[in-house]
C-alpha cells in the first residue's frame, strides 16, 4: 500500500483528474494509485458517484443562446476567466 503522502496528493488531484486536466505523467501516476489502493479509490468512487447525481438531479430544459451569453458577460465583468 502507498504511503500516506502519496495518497494525500492523488486526493488532492482527483478534481482535476476527472475533469480532465492533469498532465499525462500525473494522470498515469494517479491511475496506477488507484489501482493499487482501495481507501483513495473510495474516494474516486464517491467523486464519481457525487458527478452522476448531479448530473442526474440538474433540470432538463433548454436554455437559449441569450441566456448563456448574459451569464457568461456577467462572469466576465465579475473577473472570471474560462
């Protein structure tokens, strides 16, 4: 079993890992992890099951175009960057 400061940064590092934005190196490192440890796999257990819920809880309708650009001018102008 990994040490306990391995596990604390591939906890650290799922967020970004399901998300998609770790590097190669960081990716193949947490996916070897997790393969070997049950407790951090738990936690990407749980992250995953947490996405699926809220994608299933969200709402299904369409909203426009204006919409999202009204949103998205609103981020901007309040300092968020995509």
């Amino acid at each position: 079993m990994p040490d306990r400061a391995e596990c604390e940064a591939v906890v650290r590092q799922l967020w970004p890992f399901i998300d998609g934005v770790v590097s190669e190196t960081q990716r193949e490192f947490i996916v070897d992890h997790l393969e070997q440890c049950e407790p951090c796999n738990s936690h990407f257990d749980f992250a995953r099951a947490f996405l699926e819920a809220v994608h299933e809880a969200r709402p299904h309708f369409h909203v426009g175009q204006g919409l999202n650009e009204r949103v998205m001018a609103a981020l901007a102008g309040a300092g968020y960057r995509a």
